[in-house]
C-alpha cells in the first residue's frame, strides 16, 4: 500500500500589530509674557458720583472741524460741565432722532451752564456732513481711536459705539453714564437739569497766605555819655 503524506498545515499569517494611539498632550496655558504684565487688569469704568482724573481722562480726539481737544479743555471752557450723548454712526435713523432730539431741547440742556457734545467714532469730513444736514447748535466730537468712548465704557466690542451718554461736572465728578436709545438720553439729561443750581460750580476762595510776622528791628542799646 501507498504511505499518503500528511501536508503540514501553512502557518497563520503574522497578525499586524494595532498601533496604539498616543495620548493627546495637553494643552498648556502660554506663559505670561511681560506685555501681559503691562496690559494689567481692565481700568474700572467709571459710576455716578465718582471722581475722573480729568489730566488724562479719554485721551485726545477731535471736533467735527478736525481741531484737536481733550477732555480737560472742554471742561475748561464750559460753565458746569460736559455731556456727551454717544451715537453708532452718523447719518443713520437711530443717530438722526437723537441728534435731533438734542438739537430741539438744546436751549433747555445747556441753561445750567453744561456744555452738550455728540460724540462718535466718525471722521470729521462725516459729523460736519450730519452737523450741517441737520443743522445742529453744537460741536460734534469725533473718536475714531474710541479713546474716549471706552473710556467710558460705551464701546462696543471688538469695535463700534453703543448709544448712551456720559455727563461731568468742572470738577471730575461724574453725574451721568447710561446706555439708552435716543429719547432715553435726552430724558436722563432732563433730570439733570431738572437738579438746576446743584450742577453749577460753586465758587472755591482761595485760601488766604499768611504773611510772614516781620521781625522787631532790633533795640540798640542806648550810646553811653561820654
């Protein structure tokens, strides 16, 4: 008889080894840099009945015939204070309501002395346009850096202008910051106003200087006879 030859078995493929995945690292926080240490926390916007520092307050912007100013000036100039009443842009409905509405009781804001401002992120060549359209008794401010209108604290984020408006009196002290449409700002004012003499400035005396007392001349003794 014939031996059959058992044929040996072929050998299993090698299993391909599963590539394990590697842990995603995480993710770590930048290291602080010195820019950050210089950038500080966020300045405190300003409340009623707080004091400004007035030197530095909203750094410099300019009117709408492109004169430069500051905020120091302008209280510099006026009676009892200032009052901006902010607007997104020039020109458009919401800002023409309100800046007429400014314009119709003008006589009435200012007649304790405050001295009323538009104020924008606007170029000077489009507030004059609007000024002149309208025909608007007061100066329109234009803040295209917004230096002031962050300052305080009616800037949109990352850029832009909310409505609202923001009064000062001669001294710093803050009366009046509000976001609000265009009748609401004109309102808020008229309350203001409404206080009458509490927002004129009362007169500070100068404190006397004491003259220096004048030392008695010394006494001679009196010549002896000869």
């Amino acid at each position: 008889m014939v031996e059959l030859r058992k044929r040996k078995a072929p050998a299993p493929p090698p299993v391909a080894e599963k590539k394990t995945k590697q842990a995603r690292k995480p993710k770590q926080e930048p290291e602080a840099t010195d820019n950050d240490a210089e950038k500080g926390p966020a300045p405190k916007l300003p409340e009623v009945d707080d004091t400004i520092d007035i030197e530095t307050f909203g750094g410099e912007f300019e009117t709408n015939d492109g004169e430069k100013t500051t905020l120091k000036k302008l209280l510099e100039q006026s009676k009892a204070g200032v009052v901006f009443f902010t607007y997104p842009k020039a020109s458009t409905p919401g800002c023409t309501k309100q800046a007429c509405l400014f314009r119709d009781n003008y006589a009435h804001l200012s007649s304790t002395g405050l001295s009323v401002y538009g104020l924008s992120g606007d170029s000077p060549k489009a507030n004059t346009t609007f000024k002149t359209k309208h025909n608007l008794p007061y100066t329109l401010m234009c803040d295209p850096n917004f230096s002031l209108i962050a300052a305080i604290g009616l800037k949109k984020s990352p850029k832009g202008t909310l409505r609202g408006v923001f009064a000062v009196n001669k001294e710093g002290k803050v009366l009046l910051r509000q976001p609000g449409g265009p009748d609401a700002t004109v309102d808020a004012v008229q309350k203001l106003v409404a206080l009458g003499p509490a927002l004129k400035e009362e007169a500070k005396e100068e404190p006397k200087k004491e003259e220096p007392e004048e030392e008695e001349p010394e006494k001679k003794e009196d010549d002896k006879a000869e």
